[in-house]
C-alpha cells in the first residue's frame, strides 16, 4: 500500500490498520514529512503526551517509505503479550538502568541504516507541553553520524492518556509536524538538547495554533493555551506523586 520493501510483514500490515483508522476516525493535518530521509539512518526525537506516540512518530516514516525502530525498556520484551510484538516490528531492547548499552544499541541500529525512534522526555506529559529532555537522542545522532529529526504532534492524548478516560470516538483532530533535520557534533550535548527542546517547542506551538477544534478551557488543551490541563510544575508534581505510589507498590510486593 505505502511501497514499503516486503519485509516486516507484521510492521506493515500494523501500518496500514492504522493509516485506515486514522482515515475512517481521525482528521489530519501532517506536514514536512519530505524532512525524513528514504534512505540511510536517522533519529526520530518525538514529543509524548499519549499512549499512540508510536503511531504519529512512525507515520512521517512510513510516508517516506521508513519503518521507524522505538526504543523501548526491556520489560516490555519480556512481557509475554508484548514482548512478541515488539520483537517482530524489531524495535530496540533497552536495559534503562544501563544507559551506555542502551546507547550503543541505538548507535548500531542506526549505523545499519534503520530509523531510530525515541521519546526524550522519557515519560507521558501531563501538561502537554515538552518537558526537560533526556540528552540520549542527541548522543545517539550525533555517535552514528546520523541526523536527529523533531517530530512533535498534537491531539491524539484526546483518545488516550494518562489520568483520563479513553475516548475513541470519531472526530478529534490531530496534527502532526515534522522539523528540520538537526546535524549535530556531540561536543556540547546539553546545549544540543536544549536546542532540540527549543525546536520541539516552536513545533508544538505551530502544532496547538494550527488546531481545527478548539475549546476554552478543555482538559486537553495546555493551560498557557487557555485550556486547564496542568502547568509543566504541577504536572512535575503529579509524576513525583506518581513515581512515590509506584514505590511504595514494589516494595509492599517485595515484602509479602
């Protein structure tokens, strides 16, 4: 359907699910997908404020004929319902308590010539604002020679996310923009981290602005928007609270 090579057969038939999904259900609006290579390696740095990220940072790809390979932890491979699925889109198994090996796994792929997908605020956004980033996709791009690519959507945390109900019903906009490839040294990782956070920032901002449907003061609308989804400081709060619970959980299972 999409020309991608006959290969991960189970990565494309996921492709063309959803591209009829969003065709039946979602209005979308996605530009510069141009900006990802057709061939060679690449890291995707994708916003992440739903649980369908993967899905809007692999449709840039996959219009350029990419499969796109998300790092993912481990525990997800090892998960008996998961883990077969991960590994037949061939996505990256990651040990996120070693970040050296997590990197050089990134860095082979990409030098292999795959499109390489993460999500540096490493957690869902509350706010749906960018978060403080993670500085792992810049050290990947910049070891495997490779550019780094913003991709920053907005509007599918409608369907699903955290601390609300699903909702799957028609209708509900999603816009998608892809920035301009970053060619970085790696001599200065913070100061390029901060700069792709800039980027994804300006991107949102072109994403929330370009929104068909608005509504003051809705819940998934970003409180510097006019919405009443939760400040970046309160939604740091929410994910303090939520890493404490979850804490507390593992060591009263550990305990009995």
């Amino acid at each position: 359907m999409f020309g991608l090579v006959k290969r991960d057969v189970p990565y494309r038939l996921i492709i063309r699910a959803s591209k009829a999904w969003m065709r039946f259900s979602v209005p979308m609006d996605m530009a510069n997908t141009e900006r990802v290579p057709r061939s060679g390696g690449a890291v995707i740095a994708c916003n992440h404020n739903s649980y369908f990220d993967w899905m809007m940072a692999a449709y840039p790809a996959a219009e350029q004929k990419r499969f796109t390979r998300f790092m993912a932890k481990r525990e997800i491979f090892d998960n008996r319902f998961g883990g077969p699925f991960m590994r037949a889109f061939k996505h990256l198994s990651v040990d996120r308590a070693s970040g050296a090996e997590a990197l050089d796994v990134a860095v082979d792929a990409c030098r292999r010539g795959e499109v390489v997908g993460i999500y540096p605020e490493a957690t869902i956004s509350r706010s749906f604002l960018i978060k403080d980033l993670k500085s792992g996709a810049v050290r990947i791009a910049a070891a495997a020679g490779v550019p780094l690519i913003p991709v920053v959507h907005f509007g599918m945390h409608r369907y699903q996310t955290k601390d609300h109900p699903r909702d799957f019903s028609r209708g509900k906009a999603v816009v998608i923009r892809v920035g301009e490839p970053m060619h970085l040294t790696g001599e200065d990782p913070v100061a390029e981290t901060a700069e792709l956070r800039r980027r994804m920032e300006a991107l949102l901002d072109e994403c929330i602005k370009a929104y068909p449907q608005k509504e003051d003061g809705a819940w998934w609308l970003p409180a510097s928007y006019g919405g009443s989804a939760p400040s970046l400081e309160r939604a740091a709060e929410l994910d303090d609270e939520e890493k404490r619970i979850r804490a507390e959980r593992k060591a009263a299972r550990r305990q009995s």
